[in-house]
C-alpha cells in the first residue's frame, strides 16, 4: 500500500493586492442634474440620500447607493464624467493606489480628496471604469 502525505492546508489565505470591503455606490454621470433627477424620483419613488447639490446626488437605495454626477460651474475642479462606475470601498485608498500602479492598472483619476472621502478612478482591462472610494468617517457599504 502506497502512502500518500495529505497537504498542508494554509490557515491564512493570502489577501489580494487591493482589499474591498464592500460596494458603496453605483454612479451615473449625467449632463442634466435636474432632468435625471426627476427621473428617478418619480418613476422608482428614490428619496434624496446624503450629498444633494447641484454636481452630486444621491438617493437611499440601501444597500448599495445610486449617484448621480453631473457638470457644475461651483462645484469641484475635478472631471468625474464618463461611463457608469462601481465604487469598492477600500481601506486605504493610497494603498490601493500603489497596488494598483505596481500591477500596471490604468488610472483615470488619482486619489483625489472631497470633504466626506476620498476617491480614485480606474479602469479594468476592457476600459470599465471602477471608482476606488474611501470614506473618512471608516464607514463601508
């Protein structure tokens, strides 16, 4: 009879190079705030959630939020619009950053820092664009 060594499982599995600790919004980008707006309101009923201005909105749509990013004359110096994106709540956005330029991954935007979090935008292979999001207050999803 042969004798066969069973293999030795890891207690610990390796952590991936960028964490996620949950999804924490969905955003859309829209050229006009106010039509777009009026649309999720009245046909799915969304009520206005924490940020509402005349660039950024968010509905209560628990548990993953529904954004919406439009163009402003007063609002931030950055350019978030584009195609829809994800954003994975990360611990460390700067981590996650030197993670994702250590494996060559495409930034679209650095970290860049709001009053509420900070954010990063980047693309996967197919040009899918994935909003690293950290928010200051430690919170996630």
């Amino acid at each position: 009879m042969k004798k066969t060594r069973a293999k030795k499982t890891s207690s610990r599995r390796r952590q991936p190079p960028v964490l996620v600790r949950a999804v924490d919004f969905v955003m859309y980008c829209t050229k006009n705030m106010k039509r777009t707006r009026a649309f999720y309101q009245k046909l799915f009923g969304f009520k206005p959630g924490e940020e509402w201005n005349d660039f950024w909105s968010e509905f209560t749509t628990e548990p993953v939020t529904l954004c919406l990013n439009g163009p402003s004359k007063h609002g931030p110096k950055w350019d978030w619009q584009g195609a829809a994106a994800i954003a994975l709540a990360v611990p460390d956005i700067h981590a996650a950053m030197a993670a994702c330029r250590r494996r060559k991954v495409k930034v679209l935007i650095p970290a860049t820092e709001t009053s509420v979090c900070w954010m990063a935008f980047i693309a996967d292979p197919e040009g899918n664009r994935i909003c690293l999001h950290q928010r200051k207050d430690g919170t996630a999803g």
